[in-house]
C-alpha cells in the first residue's frame, strides 16, 4: 500500500489516531478533488446523473478503489462497475456503459500521438495478402453495448443535434437495439464513431494478429461482406493504422 492509499484510508476510518478534526478537513479537501478529477474524466456521466449523486458515487469509489499514484487522471477505471451498484440507476442501465465509454475517450487523449508509417504500405504492391498484417494503431478502443450508447453520447455533447440524438436513443431503447463504438484520434481530438457488426469484426481479427487474408477469409466463411479497397482509405485518414507488416 502506498502512501497516498494509507492517506486516504486514514481519513475515511473513523478509528483512525489522527485527529478528526484535522481529518475532517483533509476528507472534504479530498472529495472536492475527487469529484473535479471524475467531472473531467466522466463527463456524460455527470450530465446524465447529476451533481448529488456523482459526488456520493465518487465518494464511494474514493473509499473502495482510492487513487495508487498522484495522478488524478490515471484513477476511475472501476467507477463505471461501482455505479452498477447503486439502485438509483437500476432503470438507467445504459449509464454504466456511458460510464465505459467516457473513461475510453478520456484515456484516448492522454495518449501519445501516432501516425502511419505510409512507407510501409508499399509492401502491398509487392506481397500477397496472405503475407501481410495491418497493425493497428494500438490507442484505438472497442467498445460493444446493449444500448444506444454513441446517440446517448452525442445527445450531451452536440446541443445542437440534441434532440436528434435523443429520439433516435429512445427508438433504439425502446427496440433493444444496441451499438459498437471504435474510438480513435486521428489528430489532437478523440472521436467515436459507430461500427457495424462486420467492421467490429475486421477490427478484432486484425488485432488478434491475423493477416490481411486470413482476416478477409474469415469474414467470407460468416457470409459478411467487408471490402478492403473501400475500408483502407477511411482508416488512413482515421490514424486507424500504424503500419503493414510482413507475417
């Protein structure tokens, strides 16, 4: 156990040798930052439960999974399973997976950037597919959901499309239609975006490390139709690629 973690057990254990009075003030002070840390990483989160019961949830969190380094932006990995818990969201399903969701887009942008070595896609002039691999740009994230997640999404963060947004989440709740989410940074930003079920599993095909053909073969054996011309640019122009490989 680190020292941060003792810190924080401390001032939430009431048993504690500390003084409470001083204890006290340590506790609000650490709550106070607790909650601006999640604010930023939570965002929809936020918007969808309110004030009140994030700061409650935070505080749960604070005395079940407390922070192990000094950077706040790196702790709530365990938030979206400890709202899971709470009744209050028992009809609100959807919010975990928001919750999920948030804390990928969040991690996106602290990663470092990368971009496709564009050399190396001369090697698919000169091998077969079968001889190739597409590395991906191993920031991008899945995410697969019950629920409408990237309409519920985008509902908080397009005010202009809001409605929009929301009358197709109602209709997809309402239906059980659910959704995949790819989220990816092809510049300073991170982005999410929809994925169909055959991208989806493009996608995981190529990151269990298949070859291009392989991959393709695959995806021919369940009968989904993916062209590979078509995909290629799009990804290119997503920074979804970090190069092509030799097997």
């Amino acid at each position: 156990m680190n020292d941060q973690q003792q810190l924080v057990n401390a001032i939430f254990n009431k048993n504690s040798e500390f003084e409470e009075k001083g204890l006290a003030i340590y506790r609000r002070n650490l709550q106070a930052n607790a909650v601006r840390a999640l604010q930023i990483s939570f965002p929809t989160v936020l918007k969808l439960i309110g004030d009140e019961l994030f700061a409650y949830a935070v505080e749960l969190l604070l005395k079940t999974d407390p922070p192990n380094s000094g950077d706040w932006g790196l702790w709530g990995d365990s938030f979206p399973k400890l709202l899971e818990t709470l009744t209050a969201l028992n009809e609100y399903p959807y919010v975990i997976d928001i919750a999920r969701l948030d804390f990928l887009i969040h991690m996106q942008s602290r990663e470092k950037d990368t971009h496709i070595d564009m050399s190396s896609m001369s090697l698919l002039s000169e091998h077969e597919l079968d001889q190739l691999r597409l590395v991906l740009n191993p920031a991008i994230k899945l995410l697969e959901s019950n629920y409408p997640v990237i309409e519920i999404y985008q509902a908080n963060h397009q005010p202009e499309y809001a409605e929009e947004f929301l009358d197709k989440a109602q209709q997809k709740l309402a239906s059980n239609i659910g959704g995949h989410c790819l989220i990816y940074r092809p510049q300073l930003k991170p982005l999410v975006r929809a994925v169909d079920s055959v991208e989806l599993n493009w996608l995981r095909l190529l990151q269990q490390g298949k070859s291009i053909g392989q991959a393709l073969d695959e995806l021919l054996m369940q009968n989904q139709k993916f062209s590979l011309e078509n995909w290629l640019p799009l990804a290119v122009q997503e920074n979804l690629i970090f190069s092509l490989k030799k097997t």
